[in-house]
C-alpha cells in the first residue's frame, strides 16, 4: 500500500502535484524506463533534491501516478443517478463509459501491466488497485441476484473478474490494435454478451423471454482478468 507523507502547507501540496503531473506526462511520453528523475524535476519547476521530499524513487512515482490513473477511470466509469434504471441501461451506459476512459488512458495502463510482470511491487500494487473494480463489480451483481434479475448459480467475484477480463482486452484490442468497429456496435456487443453471461431477465435486454410485465425470472447462463473490470454497474446503481 502506498503510504503518503502529510503535507501541512498548501505550497506542498501544490509541489507534490505538479510532480505527479511531471512524471505522469513524462512517463506516458517517453516510457518508465526512459524518464530520468531530472526530466520530471524539469518538467515540474523543482530542484532534484526537492523531489526527494515527497518521494523516494521514481518508483514511488510511477506507483502514485498508477494510482491516480486507475482512480480516474473508476471514477469516470460511474453511471451515476441520471442513468435510467433498467440494469440492462445501466451496463451499456458502465460499458460505454469504460470504453472512454481507457481511450483517454490506454498508453499508461499498459505501461503499468508491463511493470508489474517485470516488479513484484508494481504487481502487489496492480493487484490492490484492480480490487475496488472487483469489489464493486461484484456487489452489482450480487444486487441483481437477489433481486431476482440474475442467474443466481454465478459466483459474483469471479464473474466480475471474467467478465470485467473481457470488456478490457476488447478494449486493448480495438483502441490500441486498432480492431475496426464503432462506438454503437462495440457498446452493444459488450452490453449483449454480458447481460446473457449473468442471466440478466429484463423487459429491455434483446431476446429475453420475459415479456413487459410479467414477473422476473432467473435464467441460467454459462459466463463467458491486468487493471480490471470497470463495467459492472456499481453496487448504488442496481
């Protein structure tokens, strides 16, 4: 776990951002190992010795700016109240918004997959940051399960992580190698597989049995892993 040195000034605090920003734009330009201390000082406005105040290696570095990455994109994945409440909605809206935060961030998340299998301590780090997505992935679909709308067989972790597996390397393989297919097709692929992976039974999902207004029933369905899924609904938003 990252652990942080308070900053009681607000010159501090500004300091210590603007070195985050140095090293997270040096990093995503140039690559870990081709960015020098002394490039983020530069970069920054700081003297080299100053960089030491608040961390303790480039490391340490990279590790918060992993940290802040991945943070952003939880938060930017978050369907949020205004979304309409039919789960099906929810997740084309989670899958959608994922697919654009990880389009705004893809160069550093595989900068940081490619750190962890080389550093035990960026995959320790991998590791607790990918968990706040299982966990939320998880709740959402235990919500759903006891609402009577998912297949209530699936194991709420591990589906959360498969799934979640999938909607990434979708995403690597159409935003960074270049797989041909736009925003609409690519939402609603995800959004269909997914939905049928859990069992959702919903009035919207397509070619679901259930007709408007009949009761809910759980279907069973067989389940279709890296900075993990964030296109689960979150557990306030099932």
């Amino acid at each position: 776990m990252i652990v942080r040195s308070p900053m009681p000034t607000s010159k501090g605090r500004r300091t210590r951002a603007a070195l985050l920003q140095a090293g997270r734009e040096a990093f995503e330009e140039h690559g870990y190992d081709a960015v020098r201390i002394d490039d983020v000082c530069g970069r920054a406005g700081v003297s080299h010795g100053t960089f030491y105040t608040y961390f303790g290696s480039k490391e340490a570095l990279f590790g918060e700016v992993a940290e802040a990455v991945v943070g952003e994109m939880f938060a930017a994945s978050v369907v949020g109240a205004a979304a309409p409440d039919d789960p099906y909605a929810r997740i084309e809206a989670a899958n959608r918004l994922y697919l654009r935060a990880w389009a705004a961030n893809s160069r550093l998340v595989r900068m940081f997959e490619q750190a962890a299998t080389a550093d035990g301590r960026f995959g320790r780090l991998l590791l607790e940051l990918r968990e706040v997505f299982v966990r939320r992935g998880a709740e959402g679909l235990r919500r759903l399960q006891e609402q009577g709308l998912a297949d209530p067989s699936l194991d709420p972790r591990l589906t959360a992580i498969m799934l979640g597996g999938m909607v990434e390397h979708f995403a690597h393989v159409w935003l960074d190698l270049g797989e041909q297919a736009d925003e609409e097709t690519a939402v609603g692929h995800l959004t269909r597989l997914w939905a049928r992976a859990i069992g959702l039974t919903s009035a919207s999902v397509p070619g679901s049995p259930r007709s408007p207004g009949s009761a809910p029933t759980s279907a069973s369905a067989a389940a279709p892993a890296s900075v993990p899924a964030l296109a689960f609904p979150e557990e306030e938003d099932v």
